[in-house]
C-alpha cells in the first residue's frame, strides 16, 4: 500500500510538471506584454497552441530522416523525465534518488544533443546556424553549471537533489556568500540554457541572431508541438530547480501526508509563479546579445561560480 | 590455468602470423587470418574473464626464453587480468570486423602478418612479470603496429607520420628503460617481484614516476606527448586504428599504473598534482583539436586523446588519494578510470568502424565532402549515432557513467589535506565539464556533417552500407555501449579486485543494491539508475507519441524544404563542419591554436570566385617541439664541417679525443 502511495506521489508530480508547464509560459509572456503595454496573449495561449499543432498535419522535408521525426519525442522525453526528477512539492519520492544533479544536467545534454542534430538534418543553412550556436553556449554554459553543483554539493555534502533540499531546509546553512554567488550564475546559466533574453529571444522568427527558433525552424505539426511543449517544461525544470537547491522552504520532507503535500504544492506553485513573474521583468530590461558577447555573459557565470568555489574553501579553513 | 591461456593465445596469435606470411596471397587469405583472430581473442577473452570473476590470479610462469640466468617471468594478477579483457575484446571486435573489411584490403600481406602479431605484443606486454620482458614484449607491440601504420606507405603523410610515430615510441621506451633500470636499483632486480620489495628513496621514485609519465604517457598520447597519434592512428587500415586508438593507448595506460601503482612504493601528492594537471589539459586540448579537424579518423584519434586525459584525471585523483590515505575515494577513482577504459575501448572501437565503413563505401576520409549517408547507410548509421552519443558522455549510455563516477571522485577533492590538490581538483572539474561540452559539440559535427543533411559529393550520393560481419561487429559494440551503460553495476564488481589490489580498498558492493542503481560511495551521497532512466525515458517517449497518433493526428506531408521561404537548392550552401565550429573556433581557439585564415575577395567586376582558406596547426609542434628541432638541426649544420676534414685533422681529432678521455679517467679516480 505504501508503495502505491509513493507511486501515485511521484506520477503525481510527473503530471504537475507536465500540466503547470504551458502555464508559466503563459504568465511570463502576459507579463512580458503588459510590461511592454500590449494586451498579450490569454494566459492559457500554450495550452491552446500546443493543442493545435498537435492535431495539425506535420510538413517535412523530402530527405528528413527518421532521427529527424524522432527527436521531438526524444527531447520531450528527456526533459519531462529530468524535470519529474526535481523535487517540487516534497523531497524523497520513490524514483528521486534514480538520478542526480549532475545526470539530471546531463539529460538535458542528451535532448539538446538530439535536437541539434536534427537542426542539422536536412541541410539546411538556417538549421545549422541554429545547432552550432546552440553548442556553443552548451560547451560556455557546462562548466559554469558544474562549478554550481559544486558548490551547492560541498555546502550540503551531496549531489542528490532530495538530499540538498532537505539539507538547505533543516542544516544550519545561514546565509553564505558562495551560495548567493552561484545563484547568481545558476540563473544566467538558466537564461542562457532557456535560450531567453539576452542570449536568444524566444519570441522572434527571421531574425539573425536566433538560435533555438533557427534550429527548430523546419518543425512542424505535432512535431512542433512537441518541442514547443519541451521548451515550456524546461523553462519549469530551470524555476524548479532554482527552487529546490536555493528556496526549498515550505516542502514536504519527513512527513508524507497529503496535507503536508498540499502544503508543499501551494508553496511550489507560488514560488515559481513569482519566477514567472520575475524573468520577464528582468528581460525587458535588457536587449538581446551579439553572439560573439556571449562568452563575456557566460564567462562571467563561470567566474562567478569560480569564485564561490574558492571562497567556500577558504571559509571552510584549512 | 589463465596464464597458461594466455601463453597459448600468444603463441597462437604468432603462429597466425607465420601462416599470414605464407598464405597471404590467397583469396580466402583474409578470412582465415581473421577468423583465427576471431577464436584466439574469444578464448583469451573467456580465460580473462573468468580468471577476474573468480579470482583465479596470481599464479606465475618462468620462461626458459629470455636473458640466459633470469629467464622470462610472467604473471597475471587482476590489473593484468582485466586490461586482457580489454585488448582481447578489441581484438576479438576487430577480428569480426576485419572478415568483412579485410576483403577489401589492396596489398593484404602489408596487414595481415602483422595484426596477430600486433595483438600477441600487446598480450605479452599484460602478462609480463619483470622488465626485460616487458621492455621487449612493448617494443615488439611498437615496432608491429608502425609496420601497420605504413600499411598504405604510397602516401606520402603516411611515411611520415610512420617516421614520427618510431621516433617517439623510441623515446618513450628509452624513458621506461630509464624508469626500469632505476626501480631495479644496483643490484639489477630486474624481476617485478624485487622491484616492489625494494624500497626507493623519494628522488629514486619521483624520477622513475616522471619517466613513466613521458614513457607510457607518449604512448598513450598526452598533450604535449600526442603528435605522434592523430597522425599514425588514421594512417592505418581502421580497424587497426581501432585497435591502436581502443585497445593499443589502453595498453600504455596500463604501464602507467603498473609502475606508478604497483611498483613504485607509495606516490606522492606533487606526482597526483602532475597527473590531474596534465590529465585536465589533454581533455580539453584533445577535444578542441578534435573540433577543428575534418578527417573523419584524425577526428577520432583526437578524441582518444581527450578520453586518455580523462583516464588520467582519474588516475590522478587515485594516486592524491591514495596518498592521503583516503581509501574509499581512491577505490571510487580508480575504478571510475578503469571504467573509462573499458568504455572508451567499446565507444572508439566502434566509431573507427563506423569511420572505416564510410571511407569504404564513399573512398571519402574528409567530412566536408560528405553528407546525407544516413539514407544511404542506415545500419551504419545506427551505430555511429549511439557510438557518439555514448563518446559526448550522455545518459544513459556507457560514456556517462564513467564520466559521472570521475565528477563524483572530484566531488570528495575538497577533502584532500593538500593545499595545491585542494584548489587543482574543481578546476579540474570545471576543465572536465568543458571537456565534455566540446564532446557532444564535435560529435554532433562529426555526425551531423557525414551523415545528416545532403549528399555533397557523387562519391557520398552512390555510397552504400558495408557487409554483414563489419556490420555484426559495430551492432556487437553498441550494444556493449548500451549494456553497460543502463546496468553498469556487475562492471564495477569486476573491477572490485583490480581497484583492491591498487589502492587497497573498493567500491561499495553494487549488486546487492536495489533496482540495479550504482552508489558510488553512500546511497546517501549520490546515486545513479541508468535502467530507470532508460525505461522512464522509452514510457514517456512512446506514450506521447503514441498518445498523439492515437488521439491528435498523424497526418504527414513531404515536401520541398522550408528555410524561412528562401531554401538554397545548391548542396555546398548546407552548414559544412568548419562553419559549425566556426563560433567555437573564434571564443576559444583563437588564444590556443595557430589559426590562419585567409579570404581573397576578387574585385568588383571580376569573374574569379572568392576564396576562403583555413588552416589550424597544432601548437604542440611550435611550443614543445620547436626549439628541440632547430637546436638539432643547427648543431647539425655546424657539426657538418667535420665531415669535409684532411686526414691530418682527423688523427689529430682522435688524439685530442684520446687525452681528453685520459684526463677525465684520471680525474675520475
């Protein structure tokens, strides 16, 4: 019986992910809109687009292989898996301990490893463009990510998730400097893997600098749908993320009843709403990068993240 | 008994030569020769295996073969064990390949002798239980796989990269020779048994640990030690640039850890800080030189050296450690390293397959003038996509898991004692997490250029898949790549006694724990599941799409290609190799590399086309071999007028040569 209850803990917040995703989408293009005084989309637009193209003939390309009506799948898989994996609502459920930070990031790479390719799969110089870009900000982005998981791993002596977010709940963490500083640069990792503003602008087609949109540019249909719903999910797994290694408060830990839950949920669910809200703003403040400036943002992530790591030592004491 | 297997497959793998030679000429030839490497490597494989699973080790042999007084001795204790089943499951793969591949080989007697032959060296080499053999059994090992890389010796880069490849594998025994004659000390121990007795003094063994370093690290292409290996790798028929790249690299590996590990007494930490330093930046040098290339085989035998350096990060880390006496994080590197071996082995392998099925079917090595053979060669296909995806260390392939073992090893760095390991280990990190952005970078190239978009050239448009043992052989491999990715638990325990017998100590019993994840050091710490990945992934996965097939639509079109409304009909306009790393290139080749681009911009008015040219020259020949070079060839210009001397001036030369030894003999005493 108690498995069943973890069981139905953790499909629970495999469909919360998956169902709260096109949401925040939602609430960070209202209120990108309403910054910029447009009216902007309903809140649930993801929804209904989504639901469209999914029952929309797909149009592909004569020479598109079958890597190319693969990936969509593949990507989605890996990000809802990797985003399933985070604790939300409550630490410890049944599968969290099957992967962690380091293979929850590594995921990611699998599905951006995919989509690249299929950016490149019917050759065309657009789809290229896209997929070369795309790993140049993976090989700028990884090793700033991985000095974060450092960081937060030698505060908490760990790398798996649950472990972390119950450690920064209950361990006499206080306030450090290192933990602010590789906040800082998890979230211009963040912004840069949610291919965002400054580093890519999610809401332009046809525009020269653009990277995630150009490699996806041949995508159609349910295919489309796919990767547009991947894109959402990931945006929640990044706020998720942020959320259990740096605000985890308010989470279920010890106690597994569905009213510590409920209490856990509500928590999550606001917390990341208020990253919905935040992004935005902090988008519209800034204008959109020369590709040759993102080693300047990015290395400045990673500088960041260095210096977390070496603080943290000297603070520790030899 | 596994010795005496392994004596047996050595002598059988000579004896497979000797018959090469005889009936080389034949047309069956081929199939013969690889179907006896077939069934020796199996067998020496299963005696391997089974000696290591059942702990069957240790047992010796003396040889009547040898120095007259010493003889030869052989042992296989678990370290030897395990890198047998390595370089037998190369040979073995290799020997499947090469029924198919073999077939087509131009001048056969150049290949065929000396691949058993190649493959006996490397075995004897695992068995042998005091230097001379050893020294002898490595020399034979190089000298076979250099006749193998001038196996096409018509071409002219062949010849030299021949050249280079003696010369440094030269160096780098007299460097071992070095290493041996100071471990064996004035009493000439040359036994390995006396070495590890002997107790060296601190200098003693931090000589012997830095001759090891450029002697097996030479072979096994360290930076700046490599040149040799992007240019003999490729030269030869590839399948023995699998064995060279897969197994041959492995084999120096386990020279490395023979003398650092087990011979010399006790490393020390400044040694473990060489090794993690070199060992980080021969990941990431490796890896960017891999990206700027566009021969196919050089591509890869770059890539090795970036998987050599990650061993060695792993080894590095054993050994700083091991020298603290942190035994269960230097079990946990080891065996991470060790891993990483037997994963690179199954991952290279494979890609060099995988490369030598396109060199055949299209007679193109160079990438950009390929394109679009996913359509022409899906099986091939298949395999080289998964070989790639497991190389760029994604889960939940096999590359991952040892990767992710040597970042959970870095993890337990900060524990160190040691100021200098303290602050070296996450830098290392960081260099490793680069190290594997670039991976993925420069396979989704690889792969995307040779495989994806259009067929760039008649000879890529007319290529077709390979035959069905070449083909049995790259299934073989993905699929190990997979196994041991998704349940890599039992790995590990196998690996249990090797690490034991290195550093004392192994990692936690993976079997006994539940739903076959791996714990690297506590299931509180951090853990890893490969096969509830893998299903969660294959659930969603399928049920999404088949959700949307059933439920939504699967109405599909085909049609001409999009491209924001302005799709180029013409092939070359696709995105080539170097324009993919071309961003890459300018952030950080441009500090690290010798990059000259020149664009020629005809006129306005006139007809002749532009010209863009590229090239990228290796920095290791300027900086590290450079001014070695010119010293030799100025002393060489000036020492030549000694050949245009007068008899006179001769005799007077040795006379002077004479009293000057004379004085130096009497000042001796």
């Amino acid at each position: 019986m108690a498995m069943i209850y973890d069981l139905v803990a953790q499909g629970l917040q495999m469909i919360l992910v998956l169902a709260v995703a096109p949401f925040i989408l939602g609430v960070t293009r209202k209120v990108k809109a309403r910054l910029l005084r447009r009216i902007g989309p309903p809140l649930l637009q993801p929804y209904r687009d989504i639901w469209k193209l999914m029952h929309k003939e797909a149009v592909m390309a004569h020479d598109a292989s079958w890597l190319y009506r693969g990936t969509p799948y593949l990507l989605f898989a890996t990000t809802w898996v990797a985003a399933a994996l985070i604790p939300t609502y409550s630490t410890g459920l049944l599968f969290s301990w099957s992967a962690d930070l380091i293979a929850i990031v590594a995921l990611l790479a699998t599905g951006r490893f995919a989509l690249a390719l299929a950016g490149m799969d019917v050759g065309t110089a657009f789809g290229g463009i896209g997929s070369s870009r795309e790993m140049l900000i993976a090989s700028l982005a990884e090793p700033a990510m991985l000095l974060v998981v450092f960081t937060v791993s030698l505060v908490a002596g760990t790398t798996q998730l649950s472990a972390i977010a119950e450690h920064m709940i209950h361990g006499s963490v206080g306030l450090r400097v290192s933990l602010g500083l590789v906040l800082f640069s998890f979230i211009f990792v963040a912004i840069a893997e949610n291919a965002r503003i400054p580093i890519d602008n999610p809401a332009t087609h046809l525009e020269l600098t653009m990277v995630h949109e150009a490699m996806v540019l041949e995508y159609s249909g349910r295919h489309l749908a796919m990767i547009e719903a991947a894109a959402a999910l990931k945006l929640t797994l990044y706020f998720s993320l942020l959320v259990c290694l740096f605000l985890p408060f308010g989470m279920a830990t010890g106690d597994k009843s569905p009213l510590a839950f409920a209490i856990g949920l509500a928590f999550y669910l606001s917390k990341i709403m208020l990253l919905a809200v935040l992004l935005p703003i902090a988008e519209t403040a800034v204008a959109k990068m020369r590709v040759f400036r993102y080693p300047v943002f990015l290395g400045g992530a990673f500088a960041t993240a260095a210096l977390a790591v070496f603080l943290l030592f000297v603070s520790q004491g030899f | 008994m596994p010795l005496r297997i392994g004596l047996a497959c050595v002598v059988a793998y000579l004896v497979a030569a000797v018959l090469a030679v005889v009936i080389g000429r034949w047309r069956a030839a081929p199939a013969v020769v690889y179907g006896a490497i077939v069934a020796i490597s199996a067998a020496g494989l299963g005696s391997a295996f089974f000696a290591l699973v059942s702990d069957d080790l240790n047992t010796r042999l003396a040889l009547p073969l040898g120095l007259p007084l010493t003889g030869g001795a052989l042992r296989i204790d678990a370290l030897s064990a395990f890198f047998l089943l390595v370089v037998n499951l190369g040979g073995l793969a290799a020997g499947v390949y090469g029924i198919g591949y073999g077939r087509h080989e131009r001048s056969p007697l150049r290949v065929l002798p000396y691949i058993p032959a190649y493959l006996a060296g490397m075995n004897f080499v695992l068995m042998a239980d005091d230097a001379f053999t050893f020294l002898v059994a490595w020399e034979f090992m190089s000298l076979a796989s250099w006749i193998l890389v001038l196996a096409d010796h018509r071409r002219e880069e062949n010849a030299r990269a021949a050249y280079i490849y003696i010369v440094m594998a030269s160096a780098g025994t007299l460097c071992l020779l070095l290493a041996f004659g100071l471990l064996a000390g004035p009493h000439g121990g040359y036994a390995f048994t006396a070495m590890r007795e002997a107790a060296q003094p601190p200098l003693i063994a931090g000589l012997v640990f830095l001759l090891a370093l450029v002697g097996a690290g030479s072979k096994a292409g360290l930076v700046p030690l490599h040149i040799w290996l992007p240019l003999a790798h490729p030269a030869a028929p590839s399948h023995v640039s699998a064995l060279m790249s897969g197994v041959m690299t492995k084999v120096a590996i386990y020279g490395f850890i023979r003398i650092v590990f087990d011979l010399v007494n006790e490393p020390a930490s400044w040694m473990s800080l060489i090794v993690i330093a070199f060992g980080g930046v021969t990941a990431v040098l490796g890896v960017l030189y891999a990206l700027l290339q566009q021969d196919i085989k050089r591509l890869l035998a770059y890539s090795t050296v970036e998987n050599v350096g990650i061993i060695f990060v792993g080894l590095g880390l054993a050994m700083a450690f091991r020298a603290h006496d942190m035994a269960v994080p230097a079990a946990l590197a080891m065996t991470a390293a060790l891993l990483h071996v037997l994963n690179h082995s199954f991952f290279k392998s494979l890609l060099f397959f995988g490369a030598g099925a396109v060199v055949h079917a299209s007679g193109e090595r160079d990438m950009e003038r390929l394109g679009g053979l996913i359509r022409r060669m899906p099986h091939t296909a298949i395999v080289f996509l998964i070989g790639c995806a497991a190389i760029s260390a994604l889960p939940p392939l096999n590359g991952f898991v040892s990767e992710w073992m040597t970042f959970q090893a870095i993890l337990v760095g900060p524990q160190l004692p040691h100021w200098g390991l303290k602050l070296i280990v996450p830098t290392v990190g960081a260099l490793l997490a680069l190290a594997a952005a670039f991976a993925a970078a420069c396979f989704v190239k690889l792969f995307g250029t040779v495989f994806l978009g259009r067929a760039r050239t008649a000879a890529a448009r007319n290529a077709h898949d390979v035959d069905r043992f070449s083909l049995a052989a790259m299934y073989a491999l993905a699929a190990l790549c997979f196994l041991s990715g998704v349940v890599p638990g039992p790995l590990i325990d196998m690996l249990a006694p090797v690490a034991h017998a290195l550093v004392r100590a192994r990692m936690p019993e993976q079997s006994g724990i539940a739903w076959l994840s791996i714990v690297p050091i506590a299931a509180s710490r951090s853990s890893y599941n490969g096969l509830i990945i893998l299903s969660f992934l294959i659930c969603s996965g399928v049920l999404t799409a088949t959700v949307i097939h059933r439920f939504a639509t699967r109405a599909t079109r085909r049609s001409a290609i999009w491209d924001c409304g302005y799709p180029d009909p013409s092939l070359v306009t696709q995105y080539s190799g170097s324009s993919f790393v071309m961003p890459i290139r300018r952030v950080f080749g441009a500090a690290l590399f010798d990059i000259r681009e020149t664009v020629e911009m005809p006129p306005p008015g006139s007809a002749k086309p532009a010209r863009f040219s590229l090239k990228v020259f290796d920095p290791a020949w300027r900086f590290a071999y450079g001014p070695g070079t010119r010293a030799i060839w100025t002393a060489a210009g000036k020492l030549n007028r000694l050949q245009f001397l007068t008899i006179r001036r001769y005799l007077m030369l040795v006379f002077a040569a004479l009293i000057v030894l004379l004085i130096v003999v009497a000042a001796w005493r």
